[in-house]
C-alpha cells in the first residue's frame, strides 16, 4: 500500500461509521446509558489517535462490506474526517462525565450534539467535523499570508 493510500479513505466508510455511531448516540440519548458512551468514546478515540483504518467501524465496514461492494470510485484524505472522530471524542468525553457526574444535561445535551453531527453525516453526507477541519486550515493560511 502507498504512502498516499495509507492516509486516504472510502467515503463510503465514512457514510458508514457515521450511521454505526448515529444509532449508538441515539441509544444513549434514549436511555442515559454512560456504558454504551463510553465505548463509542473509546471508538471515536481509536479513529482520532491510531486512524479511521483501525477504528472498530473501520475494521467492520473492511470486512463486512467494501468487500462486497468492490473499490471505491474515489478516495478522499484522512485528515479531515480524523480531526472529526476528535471533535466526537470531545464531545463523548463530556458526555461520559456529564452522566457520570449526575448531570444527566450535559452528558445529554453533548451527546445529542454529537449525534446531530453522526447523522448529518450518514444521512447527507455532510461531515460537521471535515468542514470545521477544512475551515481552521484556510483561516491559518490566511492568517500567515498563504492562501489555500
């Protein structure tokens, strides 16, 4: 595999993992359970630190599908969808303490706010995330006289 290959993605991955992550987040909406976040925390934290290619969904969609389904029409940079399994980890993360802490609002309300970005995501194929990524880049190079 490529150097290029290796930090390239299928979208139809990302589409994915998004749906896998919309239907946990909305388990923990509808029923609070710090368990189940947790575990997609530790999910989204795979995809931030070691890369989609390792995440669970990753793995999952590799195995269960892209197989069936033949290669991908186009490939598309790691990076973006990357920096959003980090946003998600934030999120989760505050919502694993919301919950755990006894404020049941904040861990509901940042999960809900991470399940609005899952499905915007498996449903439009707008990445929340992949464009806030894409946005802090262009205002850095604008910032130091290069423009993107």
């Amino acid at each position: 595999m490529s150097d290029a290959t290796a930090r390239s993605v299928d979208p139809r991955g990302l589409r994915f993992a998004a749906a896998a992550t919309a239907i946990v987040l909305a388990a923990v909406v509808l029923t609070g359970n710090v368990w189940v976040l947790l575990a997609q925390t530790i999910v989204f934290g795979i995809g931030a630190v070691a890369g989609l290619r390792y995440s669970p969904y990753g793995v999952a969609f590799r195995k269960l599908v892209a197989s069936r389904i033949g290669p991908p029409a186009r490939r598309e940079p790691e990076a973006p969808p990357r920096f959003a399994q980090a946003v998600g980890l934030a999120f989760s993360a505050i919502g694993v303490v919301g919950f755990a802490s006894g404020a049941s609002w904040l861990g509901l309300t940042a999960t809900a706010l991470a399940w609005v970005a899952a499905f915007l995501n498996a449903a439009f194929g707008f990445c929340l995330g992949c464009e806030s990524y894409l946005l802090i880049r262009r205002v850095f190079s604008i910032r130091k006289g290069v423009t993107a």
